[in-house]
C-alpha cells in the first residue's frame, strides 16, 4: 500500500512488518493477506477479552471472614450452644473426655454431626466429609510430619486453621445472615462450651483460660496438607 504526500511517497511500516512475518511462517514469498483493518480488528478483540478477564477477577474478590463472634456480640457454635450439652451428654457415655484424644474425638464429632457448609480452599463440603478430611490432615501431620499435637487445643490451632499452601483459613458458614466464620475461631468456642460441661462433671481443666488464650491472636497455619474434591480424604498432594 502506498501513500502519497507532496514530497515522497511512504511505505508504513506496519506492511513490511506484516509482511515480514508471514513470509517467516509461509517459509516463501506468499503476499500478505491481513489487511491494517484485520489487524485493528484482532487487536480489539484480544483487548476486550483481557477486560472480561480482569473484571471477573475482580468481582471474585473474597468477603473478609468473621471471627467467631455474632454482630451481638456472642460466641458462635455449631448450632445453639443452649443445645450442646445434650450432645456433650450423649457423647460422655461412650468416650473419655478427660483425656485430649478424647476431647479431639468430640472435636471431629461436632464437625461430623453438623449440617452447616464448611470451606476449604473455595471448596465447600458437608459436616461428614470436612470431618473425615480434618482426621486424616491430623494423622498426616503425626505420622510424616513427626508434628506434635498432643492436646485439643494443639489440634484447633494447627489442623483447623488453614490451608500452608494457599494461606486461605478454613471457614463455615452460619445460616440465617451468619456469615462466614473462621473454622478455628468458631473450634475455639466449641471447646471453650466442652470444658465448662466438663466442670459441671469435675472432669478436666477448672476454668477456661487455657482454651481462650491466644484466641484474639492470628491463626496459626502449619500444616501441608493434599489436594483433593470436597471430601480432601486419601489425596497425597500437599495443598
């Protein structure tokens, strides 16, 4: 294409450029058939789907997690902690509760036995699957690891509190306007609920203070933990 002017004519660069290429990629001296129009054309097109891209990123952008506490002011359970002593009484029946593996046991229970979402990694999964997941994390991290977790609150502070790999904590979602809870925070209260059933039984601690100390402290996050669906049971990728 040429263009005239009053004094010389202009060959754009553009053409020899295109031109260029396409004979490197024709390996011969076939003419090029993308116009400057075709080429504007694609240009727009590859910049209108890299904006679609980024505005989607953007709109992913994830809700802070709340921290266990209700906008009243309360500590948030599983369920109505009005309710938890039932099921405390009906686990007592069959398990030591005055020994830290049985304490992890209930723990793993209340997850078990909870109809709530929880989240892992954007991941969601029922109260079943999270719990067989949080059992084997737990096994993983003894047996290879060689970590210690000796006491439940060992098991909240380093199985419950997230993901190493990705840095996400894990969360569960409280219905009716909850919202999403930090997993660990929300561990805390449950067993913060365990220990004072157990000092109505004289069993265990005397008071809570060591359950509740360092809660107002950021998670700890220490575990490898596998890729896996939303069950997470039996994978052996670290995540």
């Amino acid at each position: 294409m040429l263009l005239k002017t009053p004094n010389k004519t202009v060959i754009p660069r553009l053409d020899r450029g295109i031109h260029s290429l396409d004979s490197r990629f024709r390996g011969n001296d076939t003419p090029c058939k993308i116009t400057i129009c075709e080429t504007v054309k694609y240009s727009f097109l590859i910049v209108s789907l890299s904006m679609l891209f980024l505005s989607g990123c953007a709109t992913g952008v994830e809700t802070p997690l709340l921290h266990g506490v209700s906008p009243a002011g309360t500590q948030v359970c599983f369920d109505d902690p009005a309710d938890i002593p039932s099921f405390f009484e009906q686990f007592y029946k069959t398990r030591d509760l005055g020994t830290e593996e049985g304490k992890i046991d209930y723990l793993l229970e209340r997850v078990a036995q909870s109809d709530l979402a929880f989240i892992r990694n954007e991941v969601r999964a029922g109260g079943r699957d999270t719990a067989n997941y949080l059992r084997w994390k737990l096994d993983r991290l003894r047996k290879v690891h060689k970590m210690k977790i000796e006491t439940a609150e060992d098991f909240v502070n380093r199985v419950t509190s997230g993901s190493r790999m990705s840095g996400k904590p894990y969360a569960v979602v409280i219905p009716e306007g909850g919202g999403r809870h930090d997993l660990q925070r929300v561990l805390q209260n449950e067993l913060a609920v365990l220990h004072r059933c157990l000092e109505q039984k004289n069993v265990g601690p005397t008071s809570e203070t060591q359950v509740l100390k360092g809660s107002g402290s950021s998670p700890e996050t220490h575990a490898l933990e596998p890729a896996s669906d939303s069950s997470g049971v039996g994978q052996t990728t670290t995540k």
